[in-house]
C-alpha cells in the first residue's frame, strides 16, 4: 500500500468520524431545544444552555479537528499544530473519563442509552484517541503544554459560574453553587483541573516516545 493511498484511507475514515460528530451535534442540539422549549424556555435560552455543556464543547473541538484533517493536506491544512490537536485530545478523553466515573451513575437509562450520549461520551473520546495516535504529529509537544491546556477549562467553569448566578443553570451537578458552596466547586474545580493536566501529561509523554520512534 503506498503512502498516498493511506493517507487518502485515514482522511476518509477522518472524515466519516467527523460526520458521525456533527451528526450527534444535530441530533442532540434538536432534542434538547425541543425539551427546553416544552419547559417553556425560548430557543436562545436552550441554545445558551446547550453549548454550556463542556462535553458538546468539546465534542464541537473534535469534529472541527477532524473536519480540518478531511479537508486539507499537507502545509494548508487546517489546525495542524500538535499543540491544538494534543489539547483537543486531553479535553475529549476527559469529558469521557468524567462521564463513565462520575455523570453515568446519575443518569436516567433512557438518557445514557441515547444515540448522542453514546457518541459524545464514549464513541468520540477513543476515536479521537485513535485519529490523534495515529494521525498526528506528536513532535513540537513541550512538558509544559498541559499546564497551558488547563486554561480553557479553567475559563470554561468561570463563564459558567457567572452565567449560573445570574440563570440559576449549571449543567452539571458538581459545578452547581447553589447546592454545593462556591467552596465545594472550587475543591471540584480543583480536581478537574489537575485531572486534564494529568491526561495532557500522558498524552506528552506518549507524544514524545511516539516522535522518537516515528518522526514525521
């Protein structure tokens, strides 16, 4: 098989697993206005508190990396940097780890057994994994990389916060300060981000070992 074509072979399966995560997207963006819109909110509200959700975030991260992949080649292509692909990974595999350990056990069957869910929080994280073993170039990654790939999150969980004091909406329970204490989604806060600076840890680590072996 020459190189050419197995570049083409993991662009199109890139491409067919940005497909599946746009996919998701839709169908879980629709229900969940529709939901919100039988409760009586209005479709910004909805849309706000949709794309409040650090794992459709995340996931929007994902399939525009990999849309990036599909679509471009070689020095045009988009997003090309290990740096973005490798925090992307981390912020992924988080969302999945988070999930299974501590989202799943609260959540109704129905829920957990949706076609989003299913994509966002287990089909996604080892996908991406895969594309980002597989597909990226891990030399450029520097040990200091994870403390940087902490401040989205860090940002993501202030704008709730403040948005949630003013709406009353947290998306998840362990950054609910109206139930909590804001001293309770500190101490979570805390562990959240010392969680993704571990993943990006690993990921660097394994980027390193990985470029000395095969280096693109």
């Amino acid at each position: 098989m020459t190189l050419t074509r197995t570049a083409k072979l993991k662009r199109t399966a890139v491409a067919l697993l940005a497909l599946l995560g746009w996919t998701a997207l839709i169908v879980g963006y629709a229900r969940f206005t529709g939901s919100m819109g039988d409760q009586g909110l209005s479709l910004a509200e909805a849309t706000v508190r949709f794309f409040s959700f650090f794992t459709v975030q995340t996931n929007v991260l994902a399939a525009l990396v990999l849309t990036a992949f599909a679509i471009k080649t070689g020095p045009e292509e988009w997003l090309v940097h290990p740096f973005v692909r490798s925090a992307v990974a981390a912020y992924i595999v988080m969302v999945g780890i988070i999930y299974i350990t501590v989202l799943r056990p609260l959540e109704p069957s129905q829920n957990a057994m949706s076609f989003t869910n299913i994509v966002m929080h287990y089909l996604m994280p080892i996908a991406y994994l895969l594309f980002w073993l597989a597909c990226v170039r891990k030399a450029g990654l520097r040990w200091y990389d994870p403390l940087l790939w902490v401040i989205y999150p860090l940002f993501y969980l202030g704008f709730v916060l403040v948005r949630g004091k003013m709406s009353g909406f947290y998306p998840y329970p362990f950054i609910d300060a109206k139930t909590l204490g804001y001293a309770g989604v500190a101490a979570n806060t805390a562990g959240l981000l010392v969680v993704c600076a571990a993943i990006g840890l690993c990921l660097v680590l394994i980027g390193w070992w990985l470029a000395r072996r095969q280096p693109v």
